[in-house]
C-alpha cells in the first residue's frame, strides 16, 4: 500500500457559528413574555429567578444563559431550551392542598 492510501484524512475543524444573543428585555419578548414597550417588565423576573437557581436542582433546573459585561444575554438555542424547560409545566398552586376551613359554631 501507498503511504498516501493508510494516511488518514485530516479533519477541518468545526466552523465557529455566532448566534444571535438578545438581553433580558429583548429574550422576555422573544419568548412572548412581554411585549417592546419599555414599561412592559413582564418576564423579566422569571427570567433572572431561573437563572439564578441554586445549583443543586432543589428549585428546579438553571435556564442556561450567557453573562456579558456584566449583563445576561440569552442566544436562540438558550431560549429554545428554556422553552423547552417550561413547556406543560403545571402551575405551581395547582399542586397544593388547600385546607379544609372550620365552621366556627356560633355560642347562643
């Protein structure tokens, strides 16, 4: 055999893709959270309390994000799984049991 015909063809490495990053009020109303008025501030809670989950899972799963300059940007794929992570989810009072009230008897 040839030394040309054994050698192995080399990889090109993966090309680098830039997504498209939104910050917090841009990713609320990408999800349909808010709407661009800039009083709307709809979503933009929910988004930092996911973000900032404990690490442990005991509130549930992080939604993933980016931190630049010292601000949170969140990238098309971010969001996809973040709506993924929310799709279904029951509400969170739907679960509780609601404790029966007492009558109080009135005394005569």
């Amino acid at each position: 055999m040839s030394p040309t015909a054994t050698s192995v063809a080399k990889k090109k490495p993966a090309e680098v893709v830039l997504e498209n990053f939104y910050n917090l009020k841009q990713a609320t109303v990408r999800l349909g959270l808010a709407t661009e008025n800039e009083d709307d501030r709809r979503g933009l809670d929910w988004l930092r309390r996911g973000v900032n989950r404990p690490t442990d899972g005991s509130k549930g799963p992080r939604f993933p994000c980016h931190r630049m300059a010292n601000q949170l940007m969140f990238s098309d794929s971010d969001l996809a799984v973040i709506a993924e992570l929310m799709h279904d989810k029951p509400h969170g009072q739907s679960l509780r049991k609601r404790a029966s009230r007492r009558t109080t008897r009135t005394r005569s």
